[in-house]
C-alpha cells in the first residue's frame, strides 16, 4: 500500500504556519468511548458534562463537511491506526499489546495477562476490533463469560477525539507527545504506531517522544512563520519540555530559527495556549482579556551554541507578536469590547480556539456569539457548526484537528 501526499512530495508533513491553506488535516469522530464511563467519573476523564454522543457525532460530521467542502483532504485516526495494523507483523503487533496493556495499571500480573491473551487471540488478525477495543476500552464481560458485567478493566480513551493533543505536526517534523494526564497517555501510544509504521507517514522526522520525562501537549505548539515555533507555558507544558524540544529541534532538518514561550494562566479547563491565543489571519490574533496578567515571554535561539530561554521584559503582546510577524497586530478580544461575564463566558467554552482553514478564514462553534462578531468586524469569515455537546469534553475545532499539510504563505 502506498498512500503519497500532495504532488508526490516524500514529506507526510508540511506545516510552516497557522494560517496557510490548509490541504490535509487529521481527525477523529467521537464514538462510544464517550459513553464508557460512569458521569460521576467525568472529571477524571477530564470532561465539562456528560455528552450525548450521538449529537456530538452529527455536530462532529457537520465539522468535517465544512472542511471538505472547503477543499481539506480529512483522515480519521481509527482508518490510520486500522491500515498500520494491518501492515506490521504478528510480532510487532503482539509488543504493542504489551505496552499498551502494562500502561493501562492493573492491580495484578494477571489481569495484565489476561487481557492480553484476550486481545491476542481476538485481534491479531481482525485490525477494525483491536482498534474499536482500545479506544472503546474492554469490559469485565468481555474477559469473564460468568458476568454481564459492563465495568470497564481498561479505561476509554474518551478523549481521542481532540487530536491536537497527543501528537503535533510542525515543519517537517512531528512529535509524539508526553501527556500530562496519566489518563490520556495510551493516546500517544496508538499515535507512535501509526507514525512508526504507517507508509504515510513512517519517514517523518521525530522530535519529541512520549517516553521523556516532561509532558508537552499540542494544543501548546503553533508554527506562527518559518522562523518562528511558538509555545505555550501553561498547565501541561513547562519551559523545561520547551527547551528540551528546543534542543531537539536544533539537530533537526527544519527552518525555524528561534522559539517564542508565552506564558498563559495554569487553568485546568483552559489547558493549553490556544485556549487563550490563537492566530487567525497575517496580522489578525483572537486573544482572551483574561491572560493578559499572566503573559510572560521568553525567547530561544535555535542558532545559537547554548539552548537557554532568555525572558523578555517590559514587553507587550502585541510588540512581541510584531517581532516575529514583522508588522504590527491586531488584537482582537473574546467577547470584543463587551462585559467581564461575557468574556468570561466565551473564554471558557474556548471562544479563541478556531481553526484556520486559510487566512482570516476560520471554522469553530458558534455558541460564542459575541466573539464571532467581534471576528467579522475585523475582517474575518467565521464558518461557525453547533457544537454544544462536542464543547463539553473541553476544545474547540482547532483542539479537535491536527493539520499534517498547508500551503506556504
């Protein structure tokens, strides 16, 4: 099987900006893992409410047709993951059983062999079940022929469905990321696989590993420009995971030259920057009013000998973004000029998390009313979908993407 990107290219990934038409882009629709745990359980599943599935499916379908209709090639994850296991052999099938099940911490060795010598003997051949088990999780049912029981022994990947997160595709590169959230972390494992061996994509260079010590997520890492990755310092990534990928970097085939950490507000609902800043357009920013006091900025040199963050003082966002830019921002505010409850209100149903389907053209919910008019004041085309239901485990369309390939500017 050979699966080629645009024009043949040997790069799987291509992604120099947030902005650029964006032409292949990587998604999951949200499935029955949703359902696979008990509501009261929902926060440690790091969930806003309980979702009805199946309107979160129709406003997750309506999401993609606007992307296809506006020319976006769309993958869905499970189809990657599925076509990789049905391509690697019996033996590497078999180690990812292992570490997938060892990550799951079961109380004893014998449950871990259990459920593996389940999943072997069901699924070595049949790529469509392994995939819908792991995401879905295993119930005690399903190991126990004496019970009827629906308590799950692995627990749903429940989140899967923001794609943003557990990987992240900029330059030519991608990292396989460290989640911060034990929970979340067999994610990045099902990712590694497809990224190791899927023809797509198995040649890409990597520059992060899930197996580092310091949790780096995607929703933190934006290639702005060329020269510039930007990263957020936020509740799942810290300055030493920046600097370690600083240094990653530097030894990588890529043309970005330097690294710009924004500091934003360590909120576990708004968890990542692009709840709180994201770039829309050439010279257009959606930001919320309520980081403004947590802004810091630091600055990395990937030329230089040493990889150190160098703070920078007294600045401002917007002469820091007019830095890396080279002209000057600007800066719209969630809710635009209206109250602090609106503001409020509309940050945190992630009023700034849109995805850019090519300049000053963005696709998100429209629940955030006030915030998409302020967008259209400002020049900017808001294909806006229902997504009340999809909200709640905590994203918007830009969480709920990974762009693997845009255009340049």
């Amino acid at each position: 099987m050979k699966i080629l990107t645009p024009n043949s290219n040997k790069h799987a990934v291509h992604v120099y900006s947030e902005i650029g038409n964006l032409k292949e882009v990587i998604v999951q629709k949200p499935g029955d893992e949703l359902r696979n745990f008990d509501v009261g359980d929902r926060q440690s599943f790091l969930m806003d409410g309980d979702i009805d599935v199946v309107q979160a499916r129709k406003e997750h379908d309506r999401f993609v047709n606007i992307l296809k209709k506006n020319g976006v090639k769309v993958y869905y994850f499970n189809d990657l993951f599925c076509e990789t296991w049905d391509l690697i052999s019996d033996d590497d099938k078999i180690r990812f059983i292992n570490k997938f099940v060892n990550e799951t911490k079961q109380p004893s060795k014998e449950l871990c062999e259990k459920i593996k010598n389940y999943l072997i003997v069901n699924f070595l051949k049949n790529a469509k079940g392994i995939t819908k088990v792991l995401i879905e999780g295993i119930q005690s049912k399903d190991l126990y022929e004496t019970t009827s029981n629906r308590v799950y022994i692995t627990k749903p990947l429940a989140n899967i469905y923001f794609q943003r997160d557990n990987y992240s595709c900029f330059g030519d590169c991608v990292s396989i990321n460290k989640m911060k959230y034990l929970i979340r972390q067999r994610e990045s494992l099902l990712s590694e696989l497809v990224w190791k061996f899927h023809p797509k994509f198995s040649q890409t260079q990597q520059v992060y590993s899930r197996n580092e010590s310091l949790s780096i997520e995607g929703g933190d890492i934006f290639p702005y420009t060329k020269d510039t990755l930007v990263i957020g310092i936020s509740q799942r990534t810290s300055l030493r995971a920046a600097l370690l990928l600083a240094k990653n970097l530097k030894s990588a085939k890529t043309e970005f030259k330097q690294i710009v950490c924004i500091n934003v507000p360590k909120a576990a609902r708004l968890m990542h920057l692009d709840t709180w800043l994201t770039m829309l357009d050439t010279n257009k920013f959606l930001y919320s009013p309520v980081a403004v006091k947590s802004f810091k900025f630091w600055k990395i040199s990937l030329k230089s000998k040493t990889i150190t963050a160098k703070i920078l003082n007294k600045v401002s966002l917007s002469e820091v973004l007019e830095e890396i830019i080279g002209c000057k921002p600007i800066l719209i505010p969630v809710a635009g000029n209206n109250s602090q409850l609106d503001i409020n209100r509309e940050t945190k149903y992630d009023g700034t998390n849109f995805l850019v389907i090519r300049p000053g053209v963005v696709v998100g919910f429209d629940r955030n009313r006030e915030t998409i008019k302020a967008l259209k004041a400002a020049g900017i085309t808001v294909l806006g979908f229902e997504g009340d239901e999809l909200s709640l485990g905590e994203g918007n369309a830009r969480c709920m993407s990974m762009p693997i390939w845009r255009e340049d500017i």
